[in-house]
C-alpha cells in the first residue's frame, strides 16, 4: 500500500488553517465573544481532529498496514510506530472533539475556550513529525 502525499498535505493545511482560526477566535477575551464565535470554535476544534484524525488514519492503513479502532488507536500506533511522541496530548483534544459531537448538552463554552486558549504545540508537533515522516515540506 502506498502513502498518498497529496492527502497527506491536504490533511495537514487543513489542520494549520483550523488551529489558526482557533487562535484568532480565542485572542479575543471570552466575554467579547459572539455566539456565533463560540460555536465556530467548536466547530474548527472538530474539524481540526477530522483532519488529523484523516491524516492518522491513511496513515496507519496504507502506510503500517494497520486497522485502528479509533482516533485515539490509530494516534498510539503512531507512537508505537515511532512516528510521533505526542499520542497523550492527542488523544485529549479527540476527546474534547467527541463531547463536542455527541454530549453538545453538557458543554462549556468556557472551558472549551481555555482548552483551545492554550498552545497547540504539540498538535503543531505533530504535524511536523508526519510532514518529516513522509518528506511533505
């Protein structure tokens, strides 16, 4: 099986323009946030992980010949197959992506505010590593 780059690459930008536009809306105090602001965040921070989530799993399909489970198997192959250390940190946002999509009754925009006001390195990480793995710069 074989590694398709230009999905690959797609994924990634794809994930880059989410994490900009969730820096962009957290920039601003909360207080100062528009409803529809706060429900955009949600939404990039969803389509964020379809993105790396898409990216991991053509991954481990095509590339390692590997099925996952779910998300979060198929990013701690990806560590166990030494492509990426940030499978933990990973897997957290998966879950803050899977309150989003099936417990929208419980959520706390607020808290969802301070999750994405803080840094994305290890996402950005991430991305690099698999940008490496696969020679995509």
């Amino acid at each position: 099986m074989v590694i398709n780059k230009a999905y690959l690459r797609s994924r990634i930008d794809e994930a880059r323009e989410c994490i900009k536009e969730i820096e962009r809306i957290v920039s601003k105090p909360y207080e100062n946030l528009t409803n529809d602001e706060k429900y955009s965040l949600r939404y990039q921070i969803i389509v964020l992980i379809e993105a790396i989530g898409s990216a991991c799993l053509h991954i481990t399909m095509e590339g390692l010949n590997y099925e996952p489970e779910s998300y979060r198997d198929c990013v701690r192959y990806l560590e166990k197959s030494g492509i990426t250390t940030q499978a933990e940190d990973i897997i957290k946002i998966i879950g803050l992506r899977n309150l989003l999509i099936h417990r929208y009754w419980v959520i706390d925009d607020r808290r969802i505010y301070e999750s994405a006001k803080k840094d994305f390195q290890r996402i950005k990480d991430f991305l690099r590593a698999v940008e490496s793995e696969y020679e995509l710069r």
